[in-house]
C-alpha cells in the first residue's frame, strides 16, 4: 500500500521542512488528497483530506496533468480550461497549448509550482511519486504563506521535497 509506506515519510517531510505537507493519489474525481500533516505554524486553507485539487492552479493537480496519460486528464483538462477562459481573473493556463508547455516544464523540473494560483498567499511545490512500473503512484506537496514560505526553485523546500519524493519511488522500486 503506498500510502502507508509513504506516510511515515510525510511527516518526517514535514518536520524537515517545517511546512505543511499533503499526499495526493488520482481518484475518481481527479487530484484526491489522502493525507494532511500540518506544521508548527498551519496554513489556514479550505482544503483537508478528500478534498479534489485542480489540475491547472494547483501544484498538486499540475503533477497529475504532466504526468498521467493524457486519456486520464482529458475531460477534467477541457472543462478547467472552459473555466478559466471564462473567468477574466483566472490564473494559470487558458489554453491547451498553454497547458502542454506548463506541463512539459514539470516535467523538466521534477516539481510543480503555484504561488497563490489555487489559494491567495499560498504558496506550494509538488513532486511526482512513481511506482515500481514508472506509473505515477502519487504526488506529495508542501505549501506554506507565501510571505513566508520560501518558493524559489532552488529552496530548501523544494529540494527536500524532490529528494523525498526520489527516495520514496525507488522504495517502491522504481529505477527511472
């Protein structure tokens, strides 16, 4: 079960970190967090265990859309991008081909980034998890107060994430 396996490894994410840490797996309804670890100093967002991260603002949904196949993403992806090409605030993608060159990034990177896209003056990283198949088993993410919560690529955050998330997919055999 790799939520199990990978809960001890979240919160001790979480006290590296010292942010707010979240796993997510992809549910019947897209991007489903599972587990939520807050830290010394909570994020005050409406989100909790159950909740459905989009794919196009949040840091989690955008690990989803870059890397499952693309018929798992598809009718969730269209419906976003109808929203957000309605909505003169939105941020993010538009555009389909906006998407595609936002997710090729995340893959580039290894890690997804939002700063305030889903929830104003929140700021998250994300990072893949894959299986001993290189199918992605999950995503974990840390978000803090973007005032606070240092979002540079090359923070200590997003490098002990990605090195979280490497370690727990070669723990579930992956070799990629």
């Amino acid at each position: 079960d790799v939520v199990r396996l990978a809960t001890p490894v979240l919160l001790s994410l979480r006290d590296q970190v010292d942010e707010t840490v979240a796993m997510a797996i992809w549910g019947n309804y897209g991007a489903t967090v599972v587990r939520w670890e807050e830290a010394r100093r909570p994020v005050t967002v409406n989100l909790r265990t159950g909740g459905v991260l989009p794919l196009l603002t949040s840091a989690t949904g955008r690990i989803f859309a870059a890397w499952l196949p693309s018929e798992q993403t598809r009718d969730l992806l269209r419906a976003e991008l109808r929203a957000q090409a309605r909505n003169p605030h939105a941020t993010g993608p538009r555009t389909a081909e906006q998407a595609q060159v936002l997710f090729a990034e995340v893959r580039k990177r290894g890690l997804s980034r939002v700063e305030g896209g889903l929830i104003p003056g929140v700021a998250a990283f994300s990072a893949p998890v894959f299986d001993h198949e290189g199918r992605l088993a999950l995503a974990l993410t840390a978000l803090g107060h973007a005032g606070v919560f240092n979002a540079a690529w090359s923070s200590p955050v997003a490098a002990a994430l990605k090195e979280t998330a490497d370690a727990l997919s070669l723990r579930l055999g992956f070799d990629g």
